[in-house]
C-alpha cells in the first residue's frame, strides 16, 4: 500500500513539477495538503501506520514544492520590479 501512497501523494507532485519546469510554466500551484502534516500525535501516528505514510509523503511533497519555488526563476518574469520572481509559489 505505501508504494502506491508514495506514487500518488509524492511521485505525482515530483512528476508535475518537473513538466511544469521543463515547458517554462510561469503560473501558480495549489496544492491541497491535509492537516497534521508536520505535527505529530497519536492520531497521525495511527493514520500513517493504516495508509501508508500517507503524511509522511505529502511532507516530503511540501518540501519538493518549496525547493522549487526557491531554485527556479521565469525569465520573463525577472525585472526591476520583481527580481527572482519563482517559476512556482508557495
């Protein structure tokens, strides 16, 4: 089960930004997380262990998003007014 939860909640972010970043998309994301990702309680403990890690992977989606945002710049969004401007926002 987590392979498919680590598919689903990781890879497919993983594989979207990088399509997003190979076409130059110049837009917004928006990603739907769930609550309780970075705190931790018997509750998240009890859901990670019966779906598969499901917080832990969309943790780690979290992260590759921010990385992206902070690594990749549009061209033609860089200017005086908006240096550094993100291919991606968070």
């Amino acid at each position: 089960m987590e392979r498919h939860i680590r598919e689903t909640e990781y890879g497919g972010v993983v594989n979207t930004l990088a399509a997003a970043q190979r076409v130059g998309f110049g837009g917004r994301f928006l990603y739907m997380t769930a609550s309780s990702v970075t705190s931790r309680s018997w509750a998240t403990v009890l859901l990670n262990l019966y779906k598969g890690n499901t917080l832990v992977w969309r943790e780690r989606a979290e992260h590759e998003i921010r990385a992206a945002a902070r690594v990749h710049h549009h061209p033609s969004r860089d200017s005086a007014h908006r240096p550094g401007a993100n291919v991606l926002s968070w």
